[in-house]
C-alpha cells in the first residue's frame, strides 16, 4: 500500500459493526488505500470473499495480492449488477467510507483542495468529462446558486453565483487563483479556509453526482444483503449522512416510515446505531479527518 495514502477512520467501530462471519462475503465499496479492507481479510478465513469497489485508477496501486479479495474499477452506484457477474446476490456485509481520501487531497493535480493552486477539476473518476472548471464556466447563474446554496450550505450563494458569471465574461474561470481572484471580496475575512471548504464542497458534489451516486447506492445495498446482513456507512456531512440515517430508519430518503396494512413497516433495513459513533479523543488526535466522521450501522431485516 502505498505509504500514507489514506488513515482509515473508524476502523475498530466499522469491523465491530460488520459483526463479521469467516466464511461471508463483505464488500469495501470505497476502497482507497484498502486499509478498511486488509482488517476484513484478517477475520475472514479462507472460504471467505472480500469484494472492492474504486473507480479512482490511484487505488489500483493499493490492490491486495490475496485469492479472497477481487477489485472492481467502477463506481459503487453500479454495486448490484457487477456482485451479479462475480456470481454474488447477496452478500453478508458492506462498508462505505464516504468522501475524499487524504489521498486526493494531497495531490495538488486532482484539485480537490484549496491548498494548491491547481487546475479546478475535481473528478474522482477521471474518465467523466464534467470539471469543476466546466461547472463554473457553462453552469447559468440560477443553476450555481442552487448548487452553492444547496451542496455547499454557502450563505451568499447568489452573491456568489453572480460574480462567477460576471467574472468568466473577462475569461474563463480554469484555476484555483483565478478562481479566488474571481471572488476574492465575497470571501468572509478570518473565514477564508471554511467559506472555500463549503464552495470546494459544493463544486465536488456536483461534479461527481454523490447525492444520486450515494441514494442509489443505499437502494441496492439493502437489496442485495442477507437477512441478519450489516450496512455500515461512514458520512462527513450532513448531506452525505441525512439521506444515510433516513434510509436506514425508514428505507427512503424523506416522508414518513411506510407501513402495510397490518401495521408492518416496509423499511429493508434495521437501525443498530441509535446515535452516530463519532471518533475516539485518540484517534482526533491521530487522524484529523476523522474530526467531521459520524458511523452508522443497520441490519438487513428477515421479511420471510
């Protein structure tokens, strides 16, 4: 694995949360630099499968030379049908680590993060052909308001929106500089690191579709586990963990939990966790990205 490519968060809670059996089949469908996944492979003997999921070409770099564990190169919003080719319905247990990985973060060319000034592109699969650059040079001004309001929670998001428009009449917008240049007196003083955290948010959420990568995500997963099965989801704000908690507590993403005609909830999933599972004073102190890190957990229900 490659040195320092990413801390896995979490990660006594998650294989506490995946309850795991030797011999099942678990799925890491973020699997990054695979430190999720090389503490599953411990407790699973040799009949057991280990499934990951990346669309990130970095992550090959970190695959693990083992016969139980198998790769996919492609995004986990397609979960269901490549378990299918691999011979797998259902599984015992799936992991989600929500987000970027240090890793991106720390590659100045990936533009995920407001310390380099770098190309503004933001794509964690790197075959899309949307950037964050596209996003703030064709997007209409009502379309970039909506997406900073919405995805990056930005209190002047039509302020904002404006003077990205205004700005690209001059020239494009391709740089983080030109970028900042572009919007430099909207940016709160003494605020200037959260207020662009929001706006990189916003950008990043919109170039990768997550909210819709993630909701079906969540659709399939509670399809394709066994019953007694567990989801375990790591989330690092409050749009990635709402529709997670709402899923999990009443199998959809808003409304009310539906029920049956006797009276039985229709929801695929049982939620373990009562409360988020926040990380440990050690492990803030180890890892500073577990800092925004909420854990949650559920059950696939026996409907028969």
């Amino acid at each position: 694995m490659e040195n320092n490519y990413h801390t896995p968060v979490l990660l006594s809670e998650c294989i506490e949360g995946l309850a795991i059996k030797p011999n099942g089949v678990y799925v890491d469908v973020t699997f990054g630099g695979g430190g999720h996944s090389r503490e599953i492979l411990k407790h699973l003997n040799s009949d057991g499968v280990l499934v990951a999921f990346d669309q990130d070409p970095d992550a090959q770099r970190n695959i693990v030379p083992d016969e139980r564990f198998k790769f996919v190169d492609q995004n986990f919003s397609h979960l269901k049908n490549n378990l299918r080719l691999l011979g797998y319905r259902q599984v015992d247990g799936i992991l989600a680590d929500l987000g970027v990985s240090s890793h991106q973060f720390n590659e100045a060319g990936r533009g995920f993060s407001t310390r380099y000034d770098a190309d503004l592109d933001m794509r964690m699969d790197q075959q899309r052909e949307l950037t964050a650059a596209v996003v703030l040079n064709t997007y209409d001004e009502a379309k970039l308001h909506k997406i900073f309001g919405l995805y990056g929670e930005v209190k002047n998001a039509k302020s904002l929106a404006k003077a990205v428009v205004t700005a690209r009449l001059r020239e494009p917008i391709k740089t983080l500089s030109a970028f900042k240049g572009a919007i430099s007196t909207l940016i709160p003083k003494g605020k200037e690191n959260k207020y662009m955290a929001q706006v990189f948010q916003a950008l990043r959420i919109e170039v990768n579709s997550e909210i819709e990568v993630l909701e079906k995500f969540l659709l399939q997963a509670a399809e394709v586990l066994k019953p007694g099965g567990r989801l375990v989801v790591i989330s690092y704000h409050s749009l990635e963990d709402r529709p997670v908690k709402n899923f999990m507590m009443k199998g959809k993403f808003s409304g009310e939990l539906e029920k049956d005609f006797y009276g039985n909830s229709q929801k695929p999933l049982e939620m373990i966790t009562r409360k988020a599972i926040l990380a440990s004073e050690e492990e803030l102190l180890r890892n500073t990205r577990s800092r925004s890190a909420k854990l949650r957990i559920a059950e696939k229900l026996d409907k028969s």
